[in-house]
C-alpha cells in the first residue's frame, strides 16, 4: 500500500514540478519582462529549487562518449554484450583513427566493472568507467530496476547474483580478464571466483575489491549494525513492498528505491539540507558553476531503483547476520564457497581511511581467505583521507587510486 501511495504522491507533485520548473524559466529569462520584476531572481530560484525536490530522477546515462587514451582522444561507444532479465552486461567500445593508438589499445588489459545492487544504479561507476578506459577494455554490469522486471521473470536471489558474475566472466572469457567489484559485489564476485576455482574452470587474472564487506564483523559501522539488530521479519514488515500496476513489474515484491532513497538522506539529513540551502543561495547570487555542480550530484544521487526482495533478504542474512562467507560455510546453489581454491588469480584491496559503509579491515578480510593466492600476488592499499565514495570516484580515485589499481593490473596482465 504504501508504493501505492508513494506513486500518488508522485502523480500529485509531477504536475506541480513542471510549474515551477516553467515558471523558473520564465523569471530567468531575460527577454521576458517577468525577470524585470523586483525580486524576480530570487523567486527563480525558489521554483528550481521546488522544481528539484518534486521532480522524478530517472536513471541517468552514462554519456560517455569520448575519452583519453595513450595521449590521444578517442571514440567511445556503449553496446550491450549480453542481456539478462536483471542486469545488462555493457562494453564502452573504443574507437580510433590513429594506427599507433589502434595498435596500442589492442594490447590494453580487459577489465569487468561488477557495480552494486543497492540502491543506485551502475551509473555511479562513470567516473570509474571513464578512468579506466584510458587504459582497458571496460565492460560494466548494469543492473536492471526490479519494477522493470516482469514476474513472469521469476525471482533474482544472492545465489542467481554469483551465477550472472560467472557467466559474465566465462562470456568475456576469463584467461584474459581483470576483475574489478566495488563495495557490495565485492562479496559475490569472490564467491563467483571461488567456485570456478573449485570445478576447475579458468579464473580472472586478478581481482581488485574496493571498499566491500567481506567480513562485516571487522569495525562495524553503523550500516553493519542496522542490518544485525533487527531480525528479517523487521525488515519484511517495513522496508519491503509490492510494486503497483503502472509498472511492468506488477505483482513483483522489491525494496523501492525511494525508501532506500529516504535512507540515504536520513544518514546525513544536515548535509542535505545544508547542500539545498546553498543551492538556492547559488542561484540568487548567480553562481551557475556551482549550482551546475549541485544539480550534477543531485541528478545521479536521488536516481535510485528498486531491489528484489528475495535478493535483498539473502544479502541481510547471509552477509550482515550470519557472516557466512567469513566463517566457510556459504553455500551456493549447493556448492561450498572456498576462496582458498583461489590459485591463478592475484588479489588487490583497496579502503578508505574514513569509509562510513565498509569499516576498515572488511575488505582486508579476503586476504585471509584467499590462503591459496601467494602473498607475491597479493596487496592492500588503504587510502588516506578517502571516505566510501573516495577510493573510486572524483579527485583522489582519479589522482591516487588509479594509478596503483592500474599498476596492479598492469604487472599481472604480463605475468599471465
């Protein structure tokens, strides 16, 4: 009932949106006489902003279509390599007219982006993706919104998560393959790894894992210790809905976007409304850098999709309750999950000194379990001053961590 009431509220506020937004314009127009009126840009500023808090986000694109490579600029072109009822698999296709750049991207390593289900879209890895593809093939997995998934599609638990990761890899085969999770697939990308291992099938050549909770009991945080004071029928009473009719995924049981979206706000609500509040004063001093810039973040942020429950359940349960991967004793579709028959691949983790989400250690934990990687194959980075978002997105990613993730992928793409 209450993604019922959600979407009234939505069909209400839309309308009332696309006021503001018009009259907005109107205001900032210099060739209307309303913008001559006393006060006018002030007003204009107050419609964006009632514009802004009203308006729908959909997914944003990852618009890249153009980047740096070998101190040459390229041609990017976004294609879908394999297409699953809930997750896309992307490749940014690079294209050149320079024989030396031609030659030279041939010989660049092949990276798998695994993006997070959970809560924002994949589109939250375009600086990530745009970074890497001065120097790899990048393929990227984009994960579909649950509301947009038929129920005649059936249900998408954690196992099915680790079985989409394995066909991934084998589709873009893995002899050649760099594999890179960042946050919450860091988990089933080792279990994917793993049991590949296990059976005897060709592994990645290494993987890298940023910011992700392979052993949430390492410096919990505050996300961790949601997840493990309440119990699953908490979490099936309050935060899991059925989608309505409007949506191809009618019938369909999800956590909504915009409860997950309410979360994030609630984490840091001064923040926010701090943030609003200076773009409103942005737009009255006619400061349009940095309302630019405001509007940039906002427009990804508050785009958010829905997660199916059944995934989500499993998540909660076998990640943050009862740690099964940490203890060996996570079964996938009735096989053990065993990093330690991890042999042929090297492993890189990557945390954030001031990471909110994954505490220090959590990552750090696949070292442990991956006794079967030699230690001459194995490194830890911790960054200084880097926070969740830090290790794989703006300045410091760009400036600090690619350059080692690169590195790192580069010694062992020579190695194989």
């Amino acid at each position: 009932m209450l993604y019922q009431i959600h979407e009234w509220q939505r069909s209400f506020l839309g309308p009332l949106s696309y006021f503001a937004q018009a009259s907005a314009s109107m205001l900032n127009d210099n060739s209307s006489p309303f913008a001559q009126l006393p006060g006018a840009q002030r007003m204009a500023a107050g419609y964006e902003l009632m514009h802004r808090l009203g308006k729908d986000y959909e997914k944003p694109e990852f618009g890249i279509h153009s980047a740096q490579a070998h101190g040459h600029e390229i041609a990017v072109i976004e294609r879908v390599a394999l297409e699953k009822p809930f997750c896309q698999l992307k490749r940014f296709k690079r294209f050149s007219d320079d024989p030396q750049t031609i030659e030279k991207m041939k010989g660049d390593p092949v990276v798998l982006v695994v993006a997070p289900l959970s809560g924002h879209h994949a589109t939250l890895l375009r600086d990530t993706v745009r970074t890497l593809l001065g120097d790899h093939k990048v393929y990227i997995t984009d994960w579909v919104d649950a509301r947009m998934v038929p129920a005649d599609e059936g249900t998408f638990s954690l196992d099915d998560y680790v079985a989409y990761v394995e066909d991934f890899i084998r589709h873009i085969g893995a002899e050649s393959l760099h594999v890179i999770s960042v946050c919450q697939p860091t988990v089933p990308v080792l279990a994917a790894v793993s049991l590949m291992a296990a059976r005897g099938e060709p592994v990645p050549r290494s993987m890298t894992m940023m910011g992700g909770p392979i052993d949430p009991r390492s410096n919990p945080t505050s996300v961790n210790n949601l997840a493990t004071e309440r119990p699953l029928s908490w979490f099936q009473g309050n935060v899991i809905h059925t989608v309505p009719g409007n949506y191809p995924g009618s019938g369909r049981e999800v956590y909504p976007g915009f409860l997950q979206h309410a979360g994030f706000i609630a984490m840091n609500p001064n923040r926010h409304l701090s943030s609003h509040w200076d773009f409103y004063q942005d737009l009255v001093r006619g400061d349009l850098d940095d309302a630019a810039s405001h509007r940039k973040f906002y427009d990804e942020y508050n785009a958010v999709l829905d997660m199916p429950a059944r995934y989500y359940f499993d998540t909660i349960a076998t990640v943050f309750q009862q740690f099964l991967l940490p203890r060996g004793l996570w079964d996938v579709n009735g096989e053990r999950v065993t990093p330690s028959a991890i042999t042929g691949s090297a492993l890189l983790t990557i945390e954030g000194e001031l990471d909110d989400i994954s505490g220090l250690g959590q990552t750090e934990s696949a070292h442990d379990l991956c006794s079967g990687i030699p230690a001459k194959r194995r490194q830890h980075k911790v960054i200084e001053g880097a926070g969740h978002f830090g290790i794989f997105s703006g300045r410091r990613w760009r400036e600090t961590v690619y350059p080692q993730v690169r590195d790192f992928i580069r010694t062992f793409d020579r190695t194989a």
